[in-house]
C-alpha cells in the first residue's frame, strides 16, 4: 500500500480517537493492543489488519469506512485528510437542528468564489 493511503488510515484513526477524548493509551488498552503499536498506526508507520480496524471503529463508534475512506480527488496532503476527518468528526456530534445550520452554512462557502 502506498505511503498516502497509510497516512489517510493513521489520520483517520487518530482524528477519530481524539474526538472521544481518549488517549493512545485508553485506546490500545480498549482493543488489547500496545501503546507503542497503536502509535505506530497512527504514525503510519504500520498498517492495521481488519481485526484491529473494526476494534477501533467499535470503541470509537465510528463506521469502519470512515477510518478506510478513498479519497476521491486526487491525492490530498496528511493536513488536508487530518482537517477533513476532524470537521467529519464534529459534524457527527451535531444535533439534527445543528446538522442542518451546518449544511446550509457549508453550502454557501462552497459556492463562494475563491
């Protein structure tokens, strides 16, 4: 796998475990790994096997494609994927009202001219 996807996945996991508040510690300890093999994930230096994935969507209640997700547009940079996943995590802790505000408010930045 290339080292881009390797970094989606550890930005994902990463932005995914910071938005429940726990550290590398509570998380490894969660899904019975070791710090030190969870920062290596996070780090992309390591890829995780399914197992392990679907360990950390289940702590993190997040969907496991949300930590495997393709981009679609080009290759985008480790800060771009890190902010993406980050306004993804926020968006999910919205009220349904909140969610709504949020489109609207999105859907006028994108049609803004840059």
């Amino acid at each position: 796998m290339d080292t881009a996807r390797r970094e989606q996945i550890a930005a994902a996991i990463r932005a995914a475990r910071r938005a429940r508040g726990l550290t590398q510690e509570a998380l490894a300890e969660r899904i019975n790994r070791t710090s030190a093999s969870l920062s290596n994930l996070e780090r992309a230096h390591a890829l995780p096997s399914l197992d392990t994935l679907i360990l950390i969507a289940e702590v993190l209640e997040v969907p496991i494609s949300t930590l495997v997700e393709i981009p679609t547009v080009g290759r985008k940079s480790r800060s771009r994927i890190r902010e993406e996943n980050e306004v993804f995590d926020l968006i999910r802790s919205l009220s349904n009202d909140q969610l709504r505000i949020a489109r609207i408010q999105t859907e006028a930045l994108r049609s803004m001219k840059k």
